[in-house]
C-alpha cells in the first residue's frame, strides 16, 4: 500500500476534523440528498411522468417524487450519522405508568417530527422551485430552493427532531 503524500494526508486530517461539526455532517447529507432529488426528479420528468403531456403539470408530480425520496433519504442518514450521538437520548424515557416504547415507536415519531420540522423547508423548496422554473430551467431552479431550504431544516431539526434531551 502506497504512502499518502503530505497534502493528500492533511486533506485526510482536515476531513475527519469537519466530521466533528453537526452541520457540516448535515450538509454532505443534504447533498446527497441532492443528488437523490435531482436524479428522481430528472427520471421522473423525462421518463416516468412523461404521458402527462404538459411538462408544467408533469412538474408538480415529479417534483413531489423528488422530494419525498430524498426525505426519507436525509432522515435515514441524519439519524444514522448526522445526530447518531442523540439517538440513544431520543428514546422518550419510561415514565411511571406508562409501557416502554419500542423502537418501532421511536423510529416512528422520529420520522414523524423530521417530516414536520422539514415541512417548511420543504414547501419552501416545492414553491420555489416552481417559481424560479418560470425563468430559469428546473433543474437549477431545484438546486437553488434546495440551498435557501437547507438552513430551516437543519435548525428545526436540530432543535426538535433530534434534540438534546436533558436528564431528568
């Protein structure tokens, strides 16, 4: 196996030192989330909605694919990875009286509160990705509503989905 060389290893440090940083982590999720969008949202327009004759109308349902694929996709991967130090905490504690929850349950309400606190990023990117298209082509339109949605989700996220608990 061959040496790194020294920028290769301090571009290594660097990466792994950013990792530490939530929105950071956020952020390279987010981009995959992109790409996940972009590439359903593409299919979508050119290939799978393609009987729908008015491309305008076809957006509004590709769009909507696009959209629901990559939440399900950045929930998945900021809860694995994003807040992965929360995720033991996210476990409503048992109180008295009440029948511990399972995972299920957890897992559940966690994906509940992420469509919910990325409910306004989520309009906010629908809607102005249909206005932008007016002017500019969808799918940079996307991008950009992507970018403007990014910061309301990741701080309804962080503060709500997968909060710090505090011990009780």
């Amino acid at each position: 196996m061959s040496q790194r060389t020294g920028w290769q290893q301090r571009l290594f440090l660097l990466m792994e030192w950013l990792k530490g940083f939530r929105y950071i982590k956020f952020g390279l999720v987010g981009a995959t989330g992109t790409v996940v969008n972009m590439t359903i949202l593409y299919l979508a327009q050119e290939y799978l909605f393609a009987a729908i004759a008015a491309p305008r109308s076809r957006l509004y349902a590709s769009l909507a694919l696009a959209i629901t694929v990559a939440t399900i996709n950045n929930f998945t991967w900021n809860r694995l990875w994003t807040w992965a130090d929360r995720l033991r905490e996210a476990a409503v504690q048992i109180q008295p009286g009440q029948a511990p929850q399972t995972g299920v349950s957890v897992f559940l309400g966690q994906l509940g509160r992420y469509a919910v606190a990325s409910w306004f990023g989520i309009a906010l990117q629908y809607g102005l990705t249909l206005w932008l298209s007016h002017s500019l082509h969808y799918m940079l339109a996307n991008v950009i509503a992507i970018l403007v949605a990014s910061v309301s989700n990741f701080l309804a996220n962080d503060r709500w989905t997968f909060r710090q608990r505090s011990a009780k």
